[in-house]
C-alpha cells in the first residue's frame, strides 16, 4: 500500500474554538523550569556553605550568624528579623549519611515508612557510617518586607531536629489564631533567632528554654495581601512545590545543630 502523504494547514492566527488559553495540560509544564529554583529561606547558624563564607559564590559582606537567609534566582539577602505570611506545610522525612558527607544523601520521603525503605534498599555505607532519618516541617511562606510592604515570592523553610519543637509551637498558634477554619494566611508573623544550646553545643534557633518560642504575629494581613497569598496558593506549581521538591537535596545539613 502507497502511503499518502499528510498535510498540515499552518494557521497564523489561533481559531477562535481554541481561544480560551484555559492551560489545560500545560500545569507542569509552566514553571518548570523554576522548580530548581524556588526560592529558600535558611537559617545561618554557622559559617560553612553559606554567605557568610567569603569563599561562598552568595557571599554577602553583611551576613552574619543568627541572621535569615533568602535565596531565589533573583534575590539574595539576609536578615535578621522575618517577617512572614504561612501559605502551607507538611512534615516529610530526610535521610541523610552520618558523618554528614560520608555519602550522598537519599532525599526528602513523603513518609517515615517511605524514608525506611529508602535505607534497606541503599547501598551499604563506609565503615563507621549510618544512615539517619529525620523528620522535617516543611513550611511554604511568603517573606514580606516590613518597611517596602513587598512580598517576595513563595518560598521553602524547613525546620528540623530541635527546631521542631518551635515549628510545632508556630503551628498551634496559627491553628489557635485562626479560629474556626480560619486560612493559614490570615496573619502577618515575625520571626527571630536566638542562641541555643543542647549538649554543650550552640547554635541559634528559632527559641529557647529561656525566652521560649520567639515567634509572633504582628497583625492580620491587608486585602491585598491577602488576595496574593490566596491565588498563590491555588496555584498547581506552588502545590507541586510541597511534593516534587521532596526529591530535592535534603536540607543543607551545615545549616542545622546535632541535636
């Protein structure tokens, strides 16, 4: 059989029955490149792999420890208050090689039965390694600038090991402040860095024993801001942000206390 060959009429301008620019199968496709690059906020708690190092490629000569980093394609600041707008959480599961670069970390898991599996099935560690499997509070936030009113965008905060106490302690107060059924991001928060410290090792954390959780709401947010966070957070990419990045490089272990 001879087979035909196809033609394609070329149209310049798009029919009006496939005018209605809906996106419809485009939702990961859109932003994709930017899942790499969504924007982070870290705590600098010492001075190894991050702006405060002179030799880092986001060297900031104002950064120091205790202070806030902020990190996207775009912008790169620090500070050494926050204030913020929660848009969404959810805990994960990180899974790390002990001594920390002794191999290559797993990655974030959606669940501890999904970190464990991770483990039995990884290749065996150098002597004198182990895997460790941490659970992580995954914070999507908003950062605000408290003097410009800008709202930067959305971006990942983890919070891990003793700093777990205080992400839950954040929690209730939302959950409390909210009322019933209250959004996430009703209200404006500001947050702070104080030292810490947990067998004789010191870091900064978001509290301590002493001055307790240092975490708190500033006010409830405007219209507009609030219009913001609540079309960012209907948004297919800013959801996908919570689960895709679970494959990510687990948190930057330089970043977070022993304990």
């Amino acid at each position: 059989m001879n087979a035909k060959a196809s033609t394609t009429t070329l149209v310049a301008d798009t029919p009006a029955h496939l005018k209605v620019h809906s996106g419809l199968g485009n939702e990961m496709t859109e932003g994709q490149d930017d899942l790499d690059l969504i924007p982070r906020v870290k705590l600098l708690s010492n001075s190894t792999n991050n702006p405060v190092d002179e030799t880092h490629e986001d060297y900031l000569d104002h950064a120091k420890e205790g202070m806030f980093w902020y990190k996207s394609s775009t912008e790169n600041f620090v500070t050494k208050e926050l204030h913020v707008i929660p848009l969404s959480f959810m805990s994960i599961w990180g899974v790390t090689a002990f001594p920390y670069g002794s191999a290559d970390p797993l990655g974030f898991f959606v669940s501890n039965g999904d970190a464990e599996a991770a483990i039995v099935s990884a290749e065996a560690l150098p002597e004198g390694s182990k895997w460790e499997n941490k659970e992580v509070h995954r914070h999507i936030i908003m950062v605000k600038d408290p003097e410009t009113g800008k709202l930067y965008p959305p971006a990942i905060f983890d919070l891990s090991r003793s700093r777990l106490y205080h992400s839950k302690a954040w929690n209730r107060m939302i959950d409390a402040d909210g009322g019933d059924g209250g959004d996430r991001f009703a209200g404006l928060w500001k947050l702070q860095l104080v030292r810490d410290e947990f067998n004789n090792n010191k870091y900064w954390n978001l509290g301590n024993n002493k001055e307790g959780t240092k975490i708190a709401k500033v006010g409830w947010v405007t219209d507009d801001d609030y219009n913001v966070c609540k079309e960012t957070f209907e948004q297919s990419v800013m959801k996908e942000a919570l689960l895709l990045n679970v494959k990510d490089t687990p948190v930057n272990q330089t970043l977070l206390p022993a304990n």
